[in-house]
C-alpha cells in the first residue's frame, strides 16, 4: 500500500491524499461503508460501485470468522471473490466486538475468550490468531487486535489496557511480517491509538503506534459515548504526533458534522454504521439537515426526495412515496434510504476534498457544519 499526499488547506491541518491498493486507489477525505457479514446491509455491490461511487467498503472479523467461517471464505478464494466486490476492503480486528460483549468475555495476556452471540459457543481470539484470521478473509487492509475501552473508564484501567494493546500491537506485527499473504496480493497493517479521553495516554500511544512505521495508522476508542468535544480535542492529540506521510483512520466515527470536524484536524478515513442503520430507521442525511421520512409533513410532498441528492433514488422517488414505503413496513423503503444516505456521505467527503484542493476547506467547513444537524 502506498499513500500519496497531495494538497493541505490552508486555514485547517485538513488534507487529501491518495491511498493505493492493489485492488484500486482510493482519494481521501473517504468515506468507508460498513459491510459487517461481507454486505452494506440494504444495497447491492453493483449500486455501491455504479451508484453510490464508493471506492473501499469493511469486512468485519468477528462476524465473518462466526458466519460463513474461514473454510467458506477461503474456498471461495477471499472475501473479494466470495462477495463480487473487486475494489478494496478494510478488515477491522473484531476488537470492538469484543468490547461490545463485555458480559461475554474474559480478557487477559494471551487474548479474549468469548461467547458467540449466535449460540453461546466458546472461541479465543489472540493478536496471532487474528491476524491469520485476516489473511483468510483476504483485506487490502487489516487492523492490529486491540482492546477498544469503554466510556468512561478509570485511568488506571485505561492506562494498564493501553500497555497490554501495545504489547499486543508487537505480536501482530510480528506474525504480520513471519506470514505471507494468501491471495496474491498485499495486506498493509494498520496500528489502533488507544488511551481513552487521556491526553498524556493518547500522546503516549501515538508516539508508540508512529515508531511500528506500518503503512498507516489507526485512532480507535472514540465515538463510544464521550462527548464530541472529548472526541475532537483526543483526535487533534494524535493527528499531531502520527506520521504526516501515512494516513489516518479514525474508526467508527460518525455524524456528517463529525466527520468534517476531524477532517480538519487531519484525519484521512471513515467508517460508521449511521448512514445504513439510520437509513433503515427512516433518517435521511441532507446538506440542509436530517428528515425523519416517517413524520406527517411528508405525506403529501410530492417533491423529489433530495433536489441535491447524488443517488439516482434522490429524483425518482417523492418524499411522499418514501414516507408511504416506511408506514406500510415495505423493504423498499429502507434500500432507498440507505442508497441516499451512502450517496450523501460520499458526497460529503468528495466535497472536502474539492474545498481541501481548492484550499479553502475550513471557511466552508464552517458555513456548512451548523446546518447538517439541523432537524427539517
């Protein structure tokens, strides 16, 4: 993987770059659609390539590694082949999952031992497992095992999960570099930050992560319930001590207003399940606020669902039409609003990029941030 640095704005540390892959590039700012059981829940691949335009989607390791199974997986010959998607995918390690089951799961030295949350069997995830388990499933990109801590948590807990991540970190690394990959192709290893809300953790752990000098770097334990202000003032912390010539992903985050935010603090990459998971729950994403497709006031609008919208569903669908598919339950409503939703945030970053080009990102970051949370 090779990242290319290209333009830097000129009133914020926002920058655009490109990542290569030897499944595509990929211009960054970018947006990545979360695929958790190798599909973006409500869209096909074909819409997300042709329609949607997005250029990297994420596999989830816990989920994949439960259902289909690494002996499906591989006989197909990697995710890529067992899903039809051609371009890249980000894998992340399953450590958020791991800290999502907290009441099924026992951490200590060698790794997690869990229970499936589909029939309770006992599994053990090690940094060198899951790193095997990420070369079967085949991404472009794969995530070091880390412990993602809760918000909030103590500082000594913070503190003593942090130094066990990091002790972790040296283990993946080094079954990263002992292993070839399975498909032909390469896999480049990102590093998590770690250090919950503490500034001299997260100072401690970037500096740490930028000495492994892996092709790109990771911010994790954020956007787990801290307030956003916490999120950006830990995003800056790390953006400044991570590498300027490797890019940066911050991990699971999130609104529309976020993502802008820590684009201009200099992050690179994005994932979230928002855009999907809200989509199915009728809430569209738009540059003038968010619509609740389910309220009263849409009932008879029979104007096209977003006049700005980038989807082709955005004009040929009413806003009426959407608000009749949600009330009468139809699955057509929810593969339309996750098609505006994902065309939305790709739209989003690709205007960051073309303001960050331009170099004016932050004057027009300003003028739009109020409104993207603005209820219609």
């Amino acid at each position: 993987m090779k990242f290319t640095l290209q333009h830097n704005d000129s009133g914020s540390k926002a920058r655009a770059g490109l990542v290569e892959t030897d499944h595509g590039v990929i211009q960054t700012p970018i947006f990545m659609p979360v695929g958790t059981a190798a599909t973006v829940k409500g869209i096909t691949q074909q819409d997300l390539e042709s329609d949607i335009k997005a250029k990297i989607i994420l596999g989830n390791t816990y989920h994949l590694y439960l259902r289909p199974g690494l002996d499906i997986i591989e006989a197909a010959g990697g995710l890529h082949k067992f899903n039809g998607w051609n371009k890249p995918i980000l894998t992340d390690s399953g450590g958020y999952q791991v800290y999502s089951l907290s009441d099924n799961r026992k951490i200590n030295e060698e790794g997690v031992v869990f229970r499936s949350h589909i029939d309770g069997s006992k599994h053990l995830f090690t940094p060198e497992n899951v790193m095997a388990t990420q070369r079967v499933i085949g991404a472009d990109i794969i995530m070091a095992f880390d412990e993602c801590t809760p918000y909030p948590c103590e500082y000594s807990y913070a503190e003593n999960s942090l130094d066990m991540t990091h002790r972790w970190l040296k283990r993946c690394v080094t079954n990263h570099q002992e292993n070839d990959p399975k498909y032909g192709f390469s896999q480049a290893l990102f590093p998590i930050v770690q250090g919950s809300v503490y500034k001299d953790l997260r100072m401690k752990s970037a500096e740490f992560i930028a000495e492994q000098n892996m092709p790109g770097n990771a911010i994790g334990g954020l956007s787990v319930g801290e307030p956003h202000e916490e999120m950006y003032a830990m995003t800056e912390v790390v953006c400044d001590i991570l590498p300027e010539d490797k890019p940066r992903y911050l991990m699971g985050v999130g609104t529309p207003a976020n993502i802008l935010e820590n684009i201009a603090l200099g992050v690179d990459m994005f994932d979230c399940v928002m855009p999907t998971r809200n989509a199915r729950n009728g809430m569209l994403f738009t540059w003038e606020g968010t619509m609740n497709m389910k309220n009263r006031k849409w009932a008879d609008d029979y104007t096209p669902l977003d006049a700005h919208g980038t989807s082709y569903v955005d004009s040929f669908y009413s806003k009426s039409y959407v608000r009749h598919l949600f009330h009468a339950n139809e699955m057509l409503g929810k593969m339309i609003a996750t098609a505006h939703n994902l065309a939305f945030y790709m739209d989003l970053v690709k205007q960051a990029r073309e303001h960050i080009k331009f170099g004016d990102f932050s004057d027009w970051k300003n003028k739009v941030v109020h409104k993207l949370s603005e209820r219609l």
